[in-house]
C-alpha cells in the first residue's frame, strides 16, 4: 500500500515552556517524531514528507534525510500545513495521510484500517474515538453512516459539545482531492487558523462520502505539554512491557524496566528489576540481564550475563556466553564469546578475543587527552587485577599479564608481563 504521510510537525507547542520543538522531546528515548515516523513506514508508507516550522534546524538535522521535509514560516493551522506538502506532491496520484507529530500512539494498523476504507469507496476518511473526556478534541458530527464536519471544541455549541465522538487526527484522501479541498478553506473560526478538519464539511457540501474508522481511545493520546508527555511515557511503557512478556521475555519487576521505541529483546531473556534501555539495543536469546544496568546502543548475544549494575555504551558488544559484571563500563568494544569483565572494569575502544578474563579493576586507558585510541586483545587472555591497558596496545593469544600492570607496549602471545615496581621492604630503624 504505498501512500505518502505527511506530518505536520511545524509547532511551538507553546504548552511545553520549552525553547525546542515540541516533537523534538523524548518518549522512550526517541523523539516524538520519530514514533510517528515509525508508525507510517509500518504501516507502509512510501513517501514521508514532515512539515517543519519552528525548530527546523533542529528537526532537519535529527531527521538527516529520513524523510522529505517543507518549510511552514507562520502556524497558520493544521490546513495550511498541510498545503505546504502540495507541491512536493503535485505528480502523486495515491492516497495522501496526515499525521500530526505530535500523536505518537496512532498506531500502523489504525492508519491501515483508513487506507482500506477507502479503497473500499469512501472519497475520504476520518479516523474518529469514543472519547471518555472529549475536552479539547474536534467533534465528528455523523449524518447517518457519513460524516458531515468537524467542528474544533472552541467552535462548538452546546450541542456539539456534548458529542463523544472526536477527531483523532489521521485523514485519508486521494492526494489531489485533499489539496483541492484545502484550497477551499478559510480561516472563520475562533483562532483564525486554516484547519485541516474543515475539509469534512467541504466535501459534505460536495456530496462526497466521508467515511469513519473507529480506534481505541488509547491511541488519541497526544502531547500538548510536559505532564501530557509523561503520561504518554507511562502508557508507552506499560504497553512495551506486556508486549515482551508476550513475546516470550521474563520481566521480574515489570513496573521498573524502561524501553525504549527500538530496544530488541529476543525469547527466553530475563530481565530482573530496575533496568533502563536506552536507544539501540537488541538483546538476543536466553541473555540474562540483572539488576540496575543502563544499556544503550549496544548488542547482547545469546546466552550472556550481564549486570548487576553494569552500564554499557554506544558500540559495546558482549558475545554470546560472555559475563559483564558488577560497575563495569563498557563503550565500543567487544567482549569475545565467552569472555569475562566481572568486576569494576572501563573497557572503551578495543576488543577482547573469546575466553579471555579481566579481572578486577582493570582500566583500558583509551584517551590521552587528545585522542581516542583502539587496543586488541587476542583469545584466552589473562589480565590481572588492577591493570591499566595504555592503547594502543596488541597482547596476543594466551598472554598473561599480572596483577597491577601498567602496559604500554605490545605483547607477544603466550607471554607474561609483570609492570610494576618491584617489592622493597626497609627494616624498621631500631628502637631508642
Ligand atoms: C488537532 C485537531 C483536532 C483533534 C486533535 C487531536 C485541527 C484543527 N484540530 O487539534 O480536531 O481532535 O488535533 O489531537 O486539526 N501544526 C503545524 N502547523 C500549524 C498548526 C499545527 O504543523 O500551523 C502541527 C502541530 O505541530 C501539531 C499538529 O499539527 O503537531 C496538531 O496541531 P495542534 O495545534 O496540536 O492541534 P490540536 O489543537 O491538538
Ligand atoms: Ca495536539
């Protein structure tokens, strides 16, 4: 089904007392944007055009030519948004669907339902909710089976407002009705705004079919200002977090693991309490996960231990069977199949050969003020307690190196290295 999205993302969202973009705030460790990114290439979207107003740079260089982008100068309303995509769309024949950014729960099977009522005849579609509290939502006011307009809350009379039935946000047309519609709205209402809602009644005096998908109130759930933006944060939570358990992963203390929009967990993980993922990770099968780990941007392989409280960074790979233990830190590095950093332990910048052991305390020291630097470690290494690795180094296979070393030079497989002072003991000057 390939449509083109277009996402209205050009507003302050003045709620938020916030100097960035409203979609540019974080839910579940991604901005908003990008849940709404997501939810329209699931649902198959072949075009993706995101309108852009206030915080563009900032929007433009999070997006990094993800999707095609307009320019909105002035928020003249959700229409006049919309008209904004017109001419980036001018040779599309398919179907046009507005989303707004800041709707990160209108999910791809809802979008889909749209797309198929009205391959099944409907001129357009609204996708409308029964809404518990309607306050602050468009009604959808029904001739019969048709709709016939949406009127915004501060528009409304009495009778309108006492409507349930509410405006999700998601319209569905074929791209050139929706821009030949939109020519034709005005800005009459009670923010002088061009809304893209009043397209319904436009083509209810048309005698066009307007038709209405139903979806589950949850999905209205839109970020207006900071308290808005936890709630969603909770409802995206305790939805990623039924979702694993269904897929087949153990969640100890559910209440307390944080996910994020792209974290990857495979079957037969166990993830004991007080976990957070951040951006990037994928955890494979049968991994084991103890308590208090911050994971971000890093991939944990089949059968592996990590935690408690371990903290691994962008670029940190642990293979499978490997053990990352307790107040370790690990940034773009690979720990081998098998291997062990059990304890106390900053690997940054290198990679660690299968079975090797780090014991205790050992530091790679990775930055020399200036730049970073990379150390390799072959298989079956053994480094000793209290060590500090000074990259770049290259120790081979089978290398030993004691307890308390500082190494700066390579080391030779099979090799021992002992770099350290010597033992000295003075005799205690003789009393009196
Ligand atoms: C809108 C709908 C309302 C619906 C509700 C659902 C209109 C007129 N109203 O109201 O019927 O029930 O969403 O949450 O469409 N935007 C622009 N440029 C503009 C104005 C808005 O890009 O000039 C963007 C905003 O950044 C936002 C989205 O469009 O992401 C929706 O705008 P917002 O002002 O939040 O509309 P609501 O008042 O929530
Ligand atoms: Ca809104």
């Amino acid at each position: 089904m390939g449509f083109a999205a277009i996402i209205l993302a050009a507003g302050k969202g003045s709620r938020m007392n916030s100097s960035r973009p409203k979609v540019m705030h974080q839910l579940a460790g991604a901005p908003l944007i990008d849940h709404v990114l997501h939810n329209a290439e699931e649902a198959g979207a072949e075009r993706l055009i995101v309108v852009v107003g206030y915080g563009s740079e900032e929007v433009e260089h999070h997006l990094d030519g993800r999707a095609e982008t307009v320019m909105q100068a002035t928020q003249n309303g959700t229409g006049d948004a919309t008209l904004h995509a017109k001419e980036k769309l001018a040779d599309f024949q398919g179907d046009a669907v507005v989303l707004y950014g800041d709707g990160p729960f209108v999910y791809p099977e809802t979008i889909a339902a749209a797309l198929e009522k009205r391959a099944s005849g409907a001129d357009l579609v609204i996708v409308g909710f029964d809404a518990p509290d309607p306050t602050g939502y468009g009604r959808l006011i029904m001739d019969g089976d048709t709709l016939e307009a949406i009127v915004e809350e501060k528009d409304c009379n009495d009778d309108q407002k006492a409507v349930t039935l509410c405006n999700l946000g998601v319209v569905s047309a074929p791209a050139p009705l929706l821009f030949e519609l939109l020519a034709e709205v005005g800005n009459n209402n009670a923010n002088g705004e061009i809304y893209l809602t009043d397209i319904v009644a436009i083509a209810w005096r048309k005698g066009l079919n307007c038709g209405v998908v139903l979806c589950d109130p949850s999905e209205a759930a839109g970020v207006n200002s900071r308290v808005q933006l936890a709630e969603a944060e909770a409802s995206f939570q305790a939805r990623a977090r039924t979702e694993a358990m269904e897929n087949g992963t153990t969640l100890v203390a559910p209440e307390t693991v944080f996910f994020a929009l792209d974290t990857y967990v495979g079957a037969d993980v166990l993830i004991e309490p007080n976990v957070v993922f951040g951006p990037g990770v994928t955890v494979e099968n049968g991994a084991h996960i103890k308590a208090f780990c911050h994971l971000e941007g890093c991939h944990i392989s089949e059968a592996s231990v990590v935690g408690p409280f371990a903290r691994l960074r962008p670029g940190a790979e642990v293979g499978a069977f490997g053990k990352v233990g307790n107040f370790v830190e690990i940034k773009n590095a690979v720990i081998g199949k098998g291997a062990k950093v059990n304890h106390l332990s900053y690997v940054g910048d290198a990679e660690i050969g299968a079975e090797s052991n780090i014991g205790a305390g050992v530091i790679f020291c990775n930055y020399d003020g200036v730049f970073k630097h990379h150390s390799t470690l072959g298989e079956r290494v053994f480094v000793g307690s209290n060590s500090a690795l000074v990259s770049p180094v290259y120790i081979g296979d089978d290398a030993l190196i004691g307890t308390g070393s500082v190494v700066t030079k390579d080391v030779p497989a099979g090799d021992l290295v002992l770099a350290r002072g010597n033992k000295s003991t003075k005799k205690a000057a003789a009393n009196g």
